[in-house]
C-alpha cells in the first residue's frame, strides 16, 4: 500500500460536527483504498485529519475520506463538483492498526 502526505501550517480550513470545530491538520492518501465500500476498493483514497483545538472535547481527531477512480481526464468534469448523488458514510474508531471491525453510519 503506497501513502504519501501533505501537512498544512496556519489556516488551512476547518470543518464543524456537532458545534465543535475541527482544523484540517493533514492529508495523506493511500493506494489502493484503505476502505471499500460493499466489497469494492477504490484506486486511491484521501485522508483529510481534522484536529479540535477545544481541550475539552472528546473525539479530539476527525477525518474526511474521499475516494478516487482513475479515469480519462475530462476538461469540463474537472471544474465541476457533482455531490448530490454521492454517499456519505460516517463511523467512530480509536486510531488502529489492521485487522479491525468498523461500525458505520450512513
């Protein structure tokens, strides 16, 4: 599994769940997926870690996943962002190491 990563110094974004504030930290990829989705793994995902800066939060780590299939590049399907007919699926873990059961939501 091949993993590159980027990490970010000052703003580079942040995302809110639940009132809470989580600051983008870094984001690494992975190849192929580290999940799958009904058995089917994808050729790249990326990671994008999210930190609470709040010491009073429990889930201090959130992270957004994004799954790629390498395909011809198109122009126009590059400017655009399509997400209404996309899944989202969301769980909670501790950090691990492999093999591991996951529960989702979605």
């Amino acid at each position: 599994m091949s993993l590159v990563q980027l990490k970010w110094e000052g703003d580079a974004g942040s995302i809110q769940i639940n009132g809470t504030d989580y600051f983008l930290d870094q984001g690494h990829w992975h190849s192929p997926s580290e999940h799958s989705i009904n058995g089917r793994r994808y050729d790249l995902e990326l990671h994008m870690v999210h930190l609470a800066r709040d010491p009073n939060v429990t889930n201090k780590i959130a992270v957004v996943g994004l799954f790629y299939k390498i395909g011809h590049h198109d122009d126009f399907l590059s400017k655009v962002q399509i997400l209404s007919h996309k899944k989202i699926f969301n769980y909670f873990f501790h950090l691990f190491t492999q093999p591991v059961a996951l529960g989702t939501q979605g």
